[in-house]
C-alpha cells in the first residue's frame, strides 16, 4: 500500500498530501511548480531534485528568496 508526503506550500499557505514514494523533482512536475523558483526543505534540511520522498515525510515548498540584503 501507497502511503503519502505532506507538502506544506506557501503563497497561498496551505497543505495539501502527495502519493509516496515520490521524487521531490515529479512532485514539483505534479503541483507544476518551477525547480528553480523554491527549496524543497525536510526535517530543516534542503533535499535535491533527486531525492526520494517516503511515505510519512513532511516536506516544505518555500520560494527562493532572490536579491541581497538590502
């Protein structure tokens, strides 16, 4: 049996779960969010485009803040 990621995403917040296992590069294709625009972070560590999302993970989508410090 299939379990799920959670996705938290902001801009609207919200919540949404993904089947599991999953590449965090085709879960970005499936919400059809840009690679290049947000950091995909679990447990507080940026995961690749590479990486294998198990069933039970919560990851966030945070978008890529661009710019220096101002």
């Amino acid at each position: 049996m299939m379990g799920t990621v959670l996705v938290r995403l902001r801009n609207p917040t919200r919540e949404i779960e993904m089947d599991a296992p999953v590449l965090v590069s085709v879960l970005l294709d499936r919400l059809e969010i840009n690679r290049e625009s947000v950091l995909v972070v679990r447990n507080g560590t940026i995961v690749p485009g590479d990486q294998r999302l198990e069933p039970g993970d919560e990851v966030e989508v945070r978008p890529v803040i661009s710019g220096g410090a101002g």
